[in-house]
C-alpha cells in the first residue's frame, strides 16, 4: 500500500481485516511533510482523530473521547518546544489512561538522540511511528503495558531487554525467513543480535548491499545514509523480487530520502541504531493477515 492510499482506504482495510483497536488522538499540524507520511502510515493500523492543540482538545473534546479514553494521545512536533509540560499534564488530567507520545520531525532529531524534552512522556522519531505502534497496538491487545509503561529516562539498553523478555514471553512465531546486509560485519552482527532477540530467524548475512536475486523473504538493509546509487539498488532488488518486504535503516531519514526509498521499493525506512521495538514493530506489521497490509513508513 502506497502511503497516499492510506486514509482513502481505511474503510475497506476495516473490512478486510476486523474493526480497528480503538482511535488515538492526534494533536498538532498535519500539513508537514514528515508528520502528513506518518499520519498517512498509520491511518490502516487504527482510527485517528484530530485536533489543533492540547487546549483545544481539553477544553472541547472530540466526540469520541468525551465518555472514553484514546488508545494513545500523539502530541506531533514540526519543531523544538512546540509543547509544554503543563500541555501534557492538562491532557493527562483529562485522559488519564490514555499514554502521552511525543512524535518528531527531523527538526527535532538532534535534541531526541539527547532525551525528550518533556519529563515522563516518550519521543518517537516520525519515521518510527508506524512500527512503534504496531507494537504498542500488538502488547495492548494483550493487556501488556509495553513500552509505554516504562519511565522516558529509561535507556535504550534497558529497553532492549524489556522489550527482547516481552518478546520472548509471548513466543512470537520466527516468521519469514530474513537477510541481514550491512556496510561493516559489526552492523551486521548487531542487526543479526536484534533478530534472534525478537525469535527471528536469519537466514543471510551479507557485507555490503544484499544481492539482486537475494531469495529471503524479508530484507534488513542497512544503508547507513540513503544515496541515489542505493536508491537505484533498491529499485532493482524491488523489482526482482516484488514479493519481498524490505526494510531500509537510515542514520537520518528525511521526507523527501523516505518518500524516494518508498517509491523505490522499501516496505519501511527506519532510524538507526535501530531499536528493538521499531524493528519487531515493523516485522509484527508484516506479519498481518492479508486484508491489512503492513504501514509502510
């Protein structure tokens, strides 16, 4: 599914695969290119509502949140200090139950690699979007805190272990076969670390791009910064086997690198280092029965 189909066939993904989990309240601008392709992505996974501020959103609360909590309030940033803390303690106080998510655009990108900025509320890049909610989605539907649960100051290496004993306690199936490519054997092998502690199983490891006829069904490629020339590998490994899904990670994705990789033939771009969550979130994604396809961001 292209990204632009999203939101026109949301009704028809409805059908197809069961009634969505719930809706999430979005709250910020959705005219950036960056937060409108992840809005876009999303749109298949569950209903979104709108709103133009978290005081707006108080002060008149959308029809479907004035008896019930969202899945998830998204507090979508263009730029640094778009909110505050007092925006998420009123959203807080309103919906109690319902978690706070930060999502950013790359304006944002160098303060997020150095800790959110809001205490107690997590940042998730706008590129990760996508496959950090196909997980929250996937533990909710289990009655799993997930995540979410966990305090924002948390690092990213207890969040690898909490999310690779989450994995490991519900026994995800190992899935698709999957091929690792890397530029150097220690990105490999850290990819390849990842996947075993999602239980998937890695069938290639490959130094450098994955090769044109590559038979895996599902393709980890980290490209470490897109070009034109992996863009054009891309095009050509996409269309030798259209079948499979693959799975760019980028040291910083743009708008305009993920709409090109997108267009090329990538199921999702990702950042990287690559978490745990974003990873499995993205392989949870294309492992939805057929009726939903997988978000592709």
């Amino acid at each position: 599914m292209q990204p632009s189909d999203a939101g026109s066939r949301a009704n028809t993904l409805q059908e197809a695969a069961g009634p969505l989990p719930g809706d999430l309240l979005w709250i910020g601008p959705v005219a950036d290119d960056e937060l409108a392709l992840a809005r876009e992505c999303i749109a298949g996974m569950v209903g979104v509502v709108e709103a133009a501020s978290p005081a707006a959103a108080v002060e008149s609360p959308p029809a479907a949140f004035r008896d019930r909590s969202p899945v998830a309030i998204l507090l979508a940033s263009p730029i640094p200090a778009t909110w505050t803390l007092a925006d998420g303690i009123a959203l807080s106080r309103r919906w109690p139950l319902a978690p706070l998510v930060s999502v950013a655009a790359t304006l944002v990108e160098g303060r997020r690699r150095s800790g959110p900025a809001l205490p107690g509320i997590e940042e998730v890049a706008w590129n990760e979007l996508p496959a950090r909610l196909a997980w929250w989605l996937h533990d909710r539907e289990r009655g799993l805190p997930g995540g979410l649960g966990m305090p924002a100051t948390a690092r990213r290496e207890e969040r690898v272990l909490e999310a690779s004993k989450r994995v490991a306690d519900r026994n995800v199936p190992s899935g698709r076969p999957i091929a690792v490519a890397a530029p150097r054997p220690l990105d490999v092998e850290g990819i390849v670390d990842l996947l075993t502690a999602a239980g998937r199983a890695v069938v290639r490891r490959t130094c450098g791009r994955p090769a044109i006829d590559e038979l895996a069904d599902v393709i980890v490629w980290d490209v470490a910064a897109i070009t034109p020339t992996d863009l054009t590998w891309l095009a050509m490994v996409a269309a030798n086997r259209p079948a499979a899904a693959i799975i760019l990670l980028d040291s910083f994705p743009r708008g305009e690198t993920t709409r090109a990789a997108l267009r090329a033939g990538a199921r999702a771009v990702l950042s990287r280092p690559v978490s745990l969550e974003a990873l499995t979130g993205t392989l949870l994604d294309l492992d939805r029965p057929t009726g939903r396809p997988a978000s592709r961001l």
